[in-house]
C-alpha cells in the first residue's frame, strides 16, 4: 500500500531537516518545503495524454489518375 500523501510530506521533512543540519524550531518550515516540492509534482499517470492523435499531412494518399478534359 502507497502511504498517504501526508505520510510522504513528513518524509521528506524528516529529510530537509536531517540533511540542513538537525536544528529545532524550523519543522514548520521544512513541512512547508516538503509540501511544495510532493505537490509539484505529478503522478506519471496523470501526464500521459490518452487522446488520439491527429495527423495531417499535405502529401497525396497515393497516385491518382490524372483526367484529361477534353473540348
């Protein structure tokens, strides 16, 4: 099972704070910093576009008979 979002953003400030050196009255700072970075990003999932692709293209779909008009 995927831990909670909130789960991830006390992680992640556990880390900011081990890794700024250990000091304390900045938890509300490092929540913060952990909360922006886990919400800037997005699932993979959510960045792929499902939507068919259109092409177009402006060359002939093969070789057409040319039609001589006569008078």
């Amino acid at each position: 099972m995927e831990p909670s979002l909130e789960q991830r953003i006390r992680e992640r400030a556990y880390e900011i704070w081990n890794a700024s050196g250990p000091e304390d009255g900045r938890a509300d700072e490092h929540w913060l910093s952990a909360e922006r970075e886990l919400l800037a990003i997005k699932p993979a999932a959510a960045t792929i576009d499902c939507r068919p692709r259109i092409t177009t293209s402006n060359k002939p779909k093969g070789k057409r008979p040319r039609v001589a008009l006569s008078r």
